[in-house]
C-alpha cells in the first residue's frame, strides 16, 4: 500500500503508471501484478487514501479505459507518518549495528 500511495505522492497516475513507476522506484524487487494492485487501490479508495478523478486528459492523450487516482491529504498525511515510522526504524537498526549508515556520492 505504501509503495501505491508513494507513487501517488507525486501526481495523479492510471493503475499502469502506478506499477511501472513502484517497479522503478525499487529498481524491480517490487512488480505488483494488476490484481494485487486493484485490491490495494479498493482498499485506499474504501479508507479515503485516495479517489478516482473525475477530469481526464485530452482524448488524444487519454485511454477512456483508464481511471486516475490521486492520493487525498489524508492518503498524504498517513504516507508521511508511514515514512517517518520507518525512518525511526532504521534510525534504531543503525543503532543496533543491524545495518550500517548509507554513503552518499
């Protein structure tokens, strides 16, 4: 759900711009299949985490099979404390010496 939600977190997208983009996100470990996908997007549209648009793009650049979805200010809030609870985690992991620090280039 979260990895959904994430894709959302930067613009609306149709079911197949949220798999291709949690696939590149994770560099691949994460390929949702579509049902398991439809099943995450009930569940965020039954929690209000997100809706389906209305408004569509223009018809040239549109599929009318496609529906939208955007992620609400809920969805938002509830993936930031999402990410911030597993920011703690790993802070702790480190702590532990579970896991060491990132090196950035």
């Amino acid at each position: 759900m979260f990895n959904v939600m994430l894709a959302l977190s930067d613009g609306d997208k149709h079911g197949y711009a949220i798999l291709k983009d949690v696939a590149a996100q994770t560099n691949g470990e994460v390929q949702l299949s579509t049902g398991t996908l439809y099943g995450i997007v009930k569940r965020l549209l039954n929690e209000g985490m997100i809706v389906e648009l209305r408004r569509r793009p223009a018809a040239e650049d549109d599929d009318s099979r496609r529906r939208y979805y955007h992620l609400t200010a809920e969805g938002r809030k509830t993936a930031v404390a999402e990410a911030v609870r597993m920011e703690k985690l790993l802070e702790r992991a480190r702590a532990k010496r579970l896991i060491q620090q990132l090196r950035h280039a």
